[in-house]
C-alpha cells in the first residue's frame, strides 16, 4: 500500500484535528502518501482531495472542529453515490481510506468495506452512542464544557434562588446528560433510556426547596420524551407545586465547540495511529475505539448496533446523590 486517504465526516468533535494529524504523520513515517478529503463523504463523491504532508497539519492538534470540514451526504446512501466514492478513489490510485467519525460515519465505512473497499475507521462522537466503544474522541471535552455551564448556572441559581432545566446533547442516548448530571451534582437527570415522570420531577424539585436548597438543577438528554422545552413548560404551569422558579437553558453545539483536552487529544493520537497501522499490515474492515483501556480494533458492522443502556449502577448512583 502506497497511498491512503482520510476523511471527518458526521458531526465534528473536539480531537478530530488530533486525528487527522497522527494519521497523516505516522502514515507518513510508515512511507505512505497520505491524501486529505474535504467535506466527508461528499467531498469523496466530488474528488475533493489534497495531499497532506507532516507540515499540513502542523499547529492544530489543540484546535477544535476539523481543518478537513465535514457535511451529511444523502446521496453517499445511495448505491449510486457508493459507486461514484470507489471512482474517485481508484482514479487516483488511493488504497486504503482512514473514516474519522461516530455511527452514520462508520455506517458508511462499513457500506464501501462490503464493496471490497480497505477501510479503517476512528471513533469519534461526543455521543458516545458508538456501540463497543467505553468513550470516543471529543466526549471528554464536551463533558468538562457542559460542567462549567452548569457550574455556571448553579452560581446565578443560589444567588435567585431558581431551578434550572439544562439540556444537553447525546442525540438518542444518554451518556453524556448521566455523566454531567453525577458531576454537576443534578437533583434530577432525564435520560432517554429510562423512563420518566415530569410529575416526579416537580416533585423532586419541591423537595429541594423543602430542605431550604438554594438552587436546583435539572440535567436533561436532548433525545428524552421530556426534553427541557417540554419538562420546563409543564413544571412551570405547577409551579406551586416546586416552590422555584424555573429557567430552561439547552447548551446546543457550544459543547462541540472549543479545543480538545489532553484525554481527547492522547486518544484521537493512539486509535488514529492504529487505523494506520492497520491498514498498513493490510487488515480492515475495522475500526479504533478504547475498549477496556486498550486500544482496540472493532469490526465496523458493530457501529450498525445501537449501543446497550448506560450502567444501571450509574442510573442508581445518579439517585442516591440526588439528597
């Protein structure tokens, strides 16, 4: 193998750019020509490609986003589309493609490794909803944003003495309003997987007023059925029933924004290296995620799963700290 391609595609997150560099730099260092495409899979489809050398991508392993670009492509879920991407690629000699991205990403990896395509993919989703993997590139930095939000609110919170319904993104899963709820110290997380009650919430929130708290805090999974436009509309019309009164704030695509911390740009590094070294040594249809504390190459039709619940122990701890 001579010459790979890479690509981000999906939604972009923090240590996407740490990901692009490690792979050109070791694909480099392993003798191989590596070409950048622009705008994802759609990007592939039109041939927007670049050669990408060491010094290319120099100076962005701290940047956030990706210098790539990235955009959704309906037609790449088209036969037709598939068969324009394998064109360009065997038009210019391109070997083995380098997918940087969460599940509709490697759902389209997975769709040119069935054509007999060599693909490797990253796993990269502040979602974490990438089915096998224990934590993905930018999660851990879309964590540490969403917890200095919510630090930040529980400050104007004490000081009116006010209840906040945060809202923060997982698409349809709930790992990162869990995760920020435990942190953040939430009275009450609502999480797609579990089912919930907006009349308990009122209820929790009155407790808290009940034993004179300053403040309360409502962590909330954008997919839940009670998203915070509807719980906080609801508790509002009852708000005799919770003493407080109620603020809603959704953190939308701040937390998508920014540089990556240390953790995310270590693993961008780490599974970006091994894609590389995979498709080096010839083996695909794969791709790179922690697993158990290792880095770990996962068959690409497992991101075709959706991923199993968060722990139920988690879901438990999240209640009992609810005091």
């Amino acid at each position: 193998m001579k010459r790979i391609a890479v690509l981000t595609s999906g939604g972009d997150a923090p240590g996407m750019n740490a990901a692009l560099r490690a792979v050109v730099r070791v694909g480099v260092s392993s003798g191989l020509e590596v070409i950048g495409v622009r705008q994802g899979y759609t990007g592939l489809i039109e041939g927007q490609l670049q050669p990408l050398g060491p010094r290319d991508v120099a100076s962005i392993i701290h940047v956030g986003g990706t210098m790539l670009g990235s955009a959704r492509c309906a037609e790449f879920r088209t036969p037709e589309g598939r068969k324009c991407a394998l064109q360009v690629l065997e038009q210019n000699a391109i070997e083995g493609l380098v997918v940087i991205g969460g599940n509709g990403s490697l759902s389209g990896a997975h769709a040119l490794s069935q054509a007999g395509y060599p693909v490797v993919g990253v796993a990269s989703t502040i979602d974490n909803d990438l089915n096998g993997a224990d934590i993905t590139i930018g999660v851990d930095t879309a964590l540490n944003t969403a917890l200095e939000a919510i630090d930040r609110l529980k400050t104007t919170a004490t000081s009116h003495q006010r209840a906040f319904v945060v809202e923060v993104m997982g698409r349809s899963h709930g790992y990162l309003a869990l995760m920020v709820g435990i942190a953040g110290g939430a009275d009450v997380i609502v999480i797609p997987e579990v089912e919930s009650d907006p009349d308990n919430v009122a209820a929790a929130l009155h407790d808290a007023y009940v034993r004179g708290k300053r403040h309360a805090m409502v962590v909330v999974a954008e997919g839940a059925k009670w998203n915070a436009t509807a719980l906080a509309t609801y508790v509002t019309n009852h708000r005799d029933r919770i003493g407080f009164e109620l603020r809603a704030t959704i953190l939308g695509h701040v937390q998508r924004g920014g540089g990556p911390g240390a953790f995310d740009r270590l693993l961008a590094s780490r599974t970006a290296a091994q894609a590389v070294d995979l498709l080096a040594a010839g083996k695909s249809g794969v791709y790179t995620a922690l697993v158990k504390g290792l880095i770990s190459a996962l068959p690409l039709e497992r991101a075709l799963v959706p991923k199993p619940p968060p722990d139920p122990e988690l879901v438990r701890l999240a209640q009992r700290l609810a005091r």
